[in-house]
C-alpha cells in the first residue's frame, strides 16, 4: 500500500486522512496539525488542500498558520511521485488537479448551495419562500442552487451568458437573464447569490439595487462588497462553504474522488 503525505488544508482534510488510514494507507501529515512533520520525499502521493493556494506562494493551512511554500513541494519530489492538488498546476511534475474534474466539482457544489441558503435564512427576516432571487452565472454552483431555491419557493432569476445555458435555464422553467445585461436592467431581486469570479455588477448599478443581501460565493469577487454595503444592503463574502458548513460531506466527496485517481492511476 502507498504511503501518502497530506500537507495543509482544513476539517476536510483531517476526515480525509482518516478515511484513507480506514482505507489501509500509511497517511502522514505536514501544516495541517500543530508540530506534524509529515516527510514528503518518502510518499508516493501527495496530497493538498482545497484550494491548494490563496495567495499564490504558499500553501492553505489555515488549521495551523504554517507558512509552507508551494516551490516546497516542487522542490522536494520527483517526477515519480503523484500530486493531487485543487486549482493548481505543477510544472514538470506528475499531477492531477482533482478541482478542475467535474466528479469532485459538481457534487462539491451541493454542501456550497446549501451552505449559501444556510447563510441566507440566517440574514433575512423572511421566508425564501417566495423571495425574488438572482443567481449569477449557470456553472456547477449555480445550476445547483437555482435548483434547490427553485425547491424551496423562490421566485427564481438565473443570469448566463452562453446561450446553451440560457436555454437550459429556460427549458427548466427558471427567469432568465444575460449576464451582460445586468448593469442595464434595475437589479429588482430580494436575495442576490454571486458565483462569478469577474466583476459583473458595477457599483452604480448597486445604486439603484433593492436586494436586502448579496452572498458572493466566488473567490474574487463579483462585485464591491464595501460600495453594496456603505448603501445599505448587507452584503456577506462567503468562499469555501464545503469545508466550514459540512466537512463531514465535504471529506467524504473528496476521499471518494482521491481515491479513484489512486487506483486509475495505479
């Protein structure tokens, strides 16, 4: 059986150690416990976070605070050994970006959805029910979400821009918009979900926005949070939900990826 180092990462990646342990894995560990000292150079596989890095330089370990560079990795394993890593890329090593698979990404988008209603019953002083929603971009995430707003009552607006996805939207009975036409149309909405990672809403259309909240689930944002905010509309950054609202599920989905790149790829 391989030995595997996870280096990083949050609650989902502790479950995850722990189910391939379960698994008969030898698993050691590096940033995502205090004093761990998990040694990469003798795995076969190593594994990290998601994302793998926020700030570009090093690696996500926000359990721990540990600074670990990312050129630590490259630095310290061969073309031999097999990176598993989240929206990240190795030059000249031998590495599979699990996020980018549609397997992991599509069903991780569940616990995001439900963690973005959470997070909306939680700031308002309504039902969903009933509640005028905009849901920009038609991705992973906001096919799901749409969905189980659209379940739950909301009256229901889903902004795209390619035209399949448009038609999509349609044929599943959803208000529909193109993305491109947000700042020209007043943002009528009670409850607006961003999931577009480029700025879509221009602050003076915000002016003129009678959304109670905005939850802007991208990671670089959609739109000024601090304009939306200083004109009264609570609005809330809410990135990486899997890991905080349900790692339990969140590790489950990931271990199940995890382990079939380790057998596809063996």
């Amino acid at each position: 059986m391989k030995k595997i180092t996870v280096i990083g990462g949050d609650n989902r990646l502790k479950i995850l150690k722990t189910n391939l342990e379960k698994s008969g894995y030898t698993v050691d560990s590096l940033g995502l416990y205090d004093n761990d000292d998990g040694d990469i150079a003798t795995s076969q596989i190593i594994i990290l976070p998601v994302p793998t890095t926020k700030d570009g330089i090093t690696v996500f370990s926000p359990l721990t605070g540990r600074s670990i560079p990312i050129n630590y990795v490259t630095e310290n394993t061969t073309k031999e050994q097999l990176i598993l890593c989240c929206n990240y890329s190795f030059k000249n090593r031998s590495y599979v970006d699990y996020g980018a698979l549609d397997s992991y990404a599509l069903l991780n988008s569940v616990p995001t959805a439900e963690g973005a209603i959470k997070i909306a019953i939680e700031n308002t002083d309504y039902t969903l029910w009933k509640a005028k929603t905009l849901v920009i971009g038609y991705g992973r995430v906001g096919k799901i979400l749409a969905d189980r707003l659209k379940a739950m009552g909301c009256d229901v607006t889903v902004s795209a821009r390619k035209p399949a996805d448009l038609a999509l939207a349609e044929a599943l009975g959803f208000n529909y918009i193109n993305t491109g036409q947000l700042n020209f149309k007043p943002l009528e909405y009670d409850i607006i979900f961003n999931t577009v990672d480029v700025k879509v809403i221009e602050d003076t259309s915000l002016k003129t926005c009678t959304a109670d909240l905005i939850i802007d689930l991208s990671s670089k944002g959609g739109l000024s949070l601090n304009v939306a905010n200083s004109l009264g509309i609570k609005a809330l950054k809410a990135p990486g939900l899997p890991g905080i609202i349900a790692p339990k599920t969140a590790a489950e989905i990931l271990t199940n990826t995890i382990t079939h790149i380790i057998n596809s790829y063996n």
